[in-house]
C-alpha cells in the first residue's frame, strides 16, 4: 500500500496513459491453458502423457478448473493472465487451439501468447495468416518460440518465415518471447540459443520487444542478464520453473541482489507463475517477502511494476476499465489566461494554472507545460520574441525545482523527497490544533518546500524560446497530498 500512497507521476516517464500505475491490473505473464473441464488439443493430451524413464511426468500440472484458478488470482490480487502455447515441432506441445478452448470461457480474464514451429524443416510459411484469423478471434499479445526444442536458428538469414512474421509483430506491436529451454523435455539442441546467438539476433531486430522466459537463476541467468544493458527492447519474465531448491522469495532475493539488477531491469521485467505447474499466490508472496528489506524507492518500484509492466507491451489492449479516469489523474487540469496588458512596445500576460497531484508525496515534471504556455504565448503574439517566463506557487507545501530529467534521477529525487516526508512528526509541534480547528501532522512537508528547491523561477527568453541548459528541467515538489493547486504565470515579452 505504501507504494501506492507515494507513487511517482509516470506520465514523465512512459506516457500519460501510464500516469498512475494502479489503474491496471497485476498480470501474471505465464499460465499454461491446462485446466480441468476445459477440452483439449491432442497435442497437449500427449504432452500430458509424456514420462521420463522413471515413469514421472514431463509436464507436471496440478489439477485445477477455471474456478480454482480466479481464486489464486483473487488472492493474489491479479487481475489477468497470459495464456501460452508451446508450438515444439513435435507431436506434443500445446496448441493455439488450446488458447482459444480456454480463452473462450473467460475472455475478460485472459489474453493469448501464440506459438509457432518456424525451424526450417518446416515449411508452410503461414505463420502471418494462421496469426491474422487468431487475432480475430482472440487478443493476442505476442508470439512464444522455443529454439532449443524446434532447432530453430535465430540468424539464418534466409529464413524468410522468421523474418516477416517478425516485421508483422513490430507493425502490430507484439512481442517476441524465447523460451531458453530449461526444462527436461528430450532432444534439446544445444546449438541453437545462447548469449552469443541471442546477442546477434537482438543486434539485427531493434525494433521488435523480445521477453527471455525460462531463465535459471543459479545457471544462465546471469549470462543472458547483461544482455539487458545493452537492448532496450530486451525484457525478462520472472517465473519459477528452472528454480528447483529454492522458494520465490529466494529466488527473488537472488536476483535483486545482483549489482544493478533493479536499477536496470524494474521497468523490463514479468512476472509469471506457470500455472498450473506452480501457483501465482506464491510468486506474489516470494515478490512481498524479498522486497521488505530494499530501499524505499527499490521496494515501491518493484511492487509498483514487477506484475503491471505487461499492460505496457502492447497499451492499447489495456486500459483502465473507465477511460474518464485518465484525465482524473492528469496533472494539468487547467490553464487559464488571466489577463493581458499591451502597451506600444511591450506585453505582459498572467495564466494561473490548475495542477493536482496524485499521491502524499509527488514530484511533478512541469517541463513541458512551461514551454506549452510560452508556445501558446509566441504563436498569438509573433511580433514579441524576447523577455522573461516568471512563475511562482501559492502554497507552503510546494516548492520549484530545476534539475535533469533523467529517469533514473527523476525517481531517486521523488523518492527521496517522499521517504523524508513520511518521517515521524509526533514531537514537533506542528502537530496540535492549527486555526482551522484540526490537528496538522506535516512538519517535514514544509521542511521540504523550504530547504529544497525554491518559491519562484524567472527564465529569460531570446529569439522565442527559453534561454536555459540543455539539460534543465523543471519540477514542483506537492506534499500534503493528493491535492489541486495552482501556479501562477507571467509572461513579459518586448517587440523587437
């Protein structure tokens, strides 16, 4: 909850349809569509036969319906799945028909990860059109290969299937997931994934999302990780069945002690729980447990994203269930011009702007709006180019700061901020009755608006734009929140 009650403005980050993160739901990116009463594929009949030499399954699945499954799911406080199918060349697998058999009897509940042979022993090349009628039937997110049982090569260039089928999911935002292939199905070709070779294909396909599912944490994984600093287009999807001798926790725990790990990967990764195999309750559980003794800004980024990253891969599938809420936590809610005053040689003009905050503690990226008003400004007015941008905050909890907008610094200074206001106050005294006949509770909220940053900010501008550094940006700290308030503009400009 604390997450929540101190979250960052996204917008600044991904888009404004991303502001708030808690109007999507949690996802579980890996579920196997193997559930009791739901009819299946014969493919996937074999796969369920399948035995080792011990005579235990392959493929082990607890036995659950429908209705066992929305219970997990309710537990865990998720709210859909991606269903994925295992297209292995063979004679078992899982079917995108399975996907369909299931999807059918709850559609709001799960969206399809397809799956195709497109090793070069198979030849049908129609991999695009079988695509096309699932899309019409179900929402398909993306598409799941697994090289190392298919005998797939990534980098034949004259694999013409691969080649379209990946120009289509690029065009039709879809991403790529490669299964790493640690599991104990028979005739694992060695040869046709690893760092090297995923490098190569990563290099040559910018433009598509490629997720690496199927990682092993005390093997691999460390490997194919360092692969994430140098594509952005490379996600990993956390999930449990290459784990075995440790619980989720453990296995988060590893990973997030790994050097850099959250730093780079907390926007870039899923969470799946391979259910039927394991039960998304316990990865929920492993995520809450060993994020308890990070940082603040690590333990609320990662609670915050680690399940909702997925509505991101392909937004226009996901979207808050009442659209009106987008504009509910806009931070812009108004910009009203004032008033003007023009003399022969000189214009001034005020705008008082609405802003609201979201969360307690929040700061929000005003960059854009500064050069939007003087924008709205210069285009009414072309004959004045140079003056001055001033623009202050009324109120005591606030306060203006410039700084660079880089990701990564946007978040330390938020949650920076954010985790100094939630400090004890109960011995100071700014906690008894204040004069409007309530107790006030927020010494280090202006504490913060008065140490850090400052009251007011006057830009000049030259030639129609504002005279500032390359790397300036501009910021208003909102404590005591969430809140409307209002910042004032004046904007001076002489004719030249």
């Amino acid at each position: 909850m604390t997450e929540r009650l101190y979250q960052p403005d996204f917008s600044c980050i991904f888009s404004k349809q991303f502001s708030n993160a808690f109007l999507y739901d949690r996802i579980d990116s890996l579920v196997w569509p193997v559930f009791e009463g739901v009819p299946k594929s014969e493919k996937l009949e074999n796969l369920l036969s399948l035995k080792d030499h011990h005579g235990h399954q392959i493929f082990y699945r607890r036995k659950i319906n429908l209705n066992d499954y929305k219970v997990e799911l309710n537990c865990s406080n998720l709210g859909l799945a991606f269903l994925q199918a295992m297209d292995l060349g063979r004679e078992y697998g899982i079917s995108n028909q399975d996907l369909i058999n299931l999807i059918e009897k709850a559609p709001k509940l799960f969206k399809a990860i397809v799956s195709f042979d497109l090793s070069s022993k198979n030849e049908n090349d129609k991999s695009i059109d079988t695509l096309k009628n699932l899309q019409e039937q179900i929402d398909v997110v993306g598409v799941a290969l697994y090289p190392s049982y298919t005998g797939l090569d990534l980098n034949k260039s004259d694999n013409k299937e691969l080649a379209n089928l990946l120009n289509y999911m690029s065009e039709n935002n879809l991403f790529l997931k490669l299964d790493i292939g640690n599991s104990n199905f028979p005739e694992y070709h060695h040869n046709s994934i690893s760092k090297e070779i995923l490098h190569s294909f990563l290099s040559n396909h910018p433009e598509n999302i490629v997720i690496l599912s199927g990682l092993d944490v005390s093997g691999d994984f460390k490997f194919y990780y360092q692969l994430l600093k140098y594509f952005n287009n490379l996600w990993l999807e956390l999930e449990p069945r290459a784990i075995g001798g440790m619980p989720p926790t453990a296995y988060f725990q590893e990973l997030f002690n790994i050097q850099g790990f959250i730093q780079n990967a907390w926007h870039r990764i899923l969470i799946g729980s391979a259910t039927p195999t394991l039960e998304s309750s316990q990865m929920n559980r492993g995520l809450l447990e060993a994020t308890e003794d990070l940082s603040f800004s690590q333990k609320c980024l990662l609670r915050t994203w680690g399940f909702r990253n997925a509505n991101r891969i392909k937004p226009e599938l996901f979207k808050p269930s009442n659209l009106e809420d987008l504009n509910t936590f806009t931070t812009i809610q108004n910009i009203d011009q004032q008033k003007i005053i023009e003399t022969q040689n000189e214009i001034n003009i005020d705008y008082k702007v609405k802003l609201r905050s979201y969360s307690i503690t929040q700061l929000i990226f005003l960059t854009d709006l500064v050069k939007e008003i003087l924008k709205r400004t210069i285009d009414k007015f072309p004959q004045y180019n140079n003056g001055e941008l001033f623009f202050r905050s009324y109120h005591t909890t606030t306060s203006l700061i410039v700084n660079e907008h880089e990701i990564g610094n946007y978040l330390d200074f938020h949650y920076k901020f954010a985790e100094l206001s939630k400090q004890d106050s109960s011995s100071y005294f700014h906690t008894v009755s204040a004069l409007e006949n309530r107790a006030d509770f927020n010494r280090f909220d202006h504490d913060l608006a008065s140490f850090n940053g400052r009251r007011q900010i006057t830009l000049p501008i030259l030639d129609g734009r504002l005279e500032i550094g390359g790397r300036e940006n501009f910021y208003i700290l909102v404590t005591f929140g969430p809140r409307t308030f209002n910042i004032h503009f004046k904007i001076k400009l002489i004719k030249t």
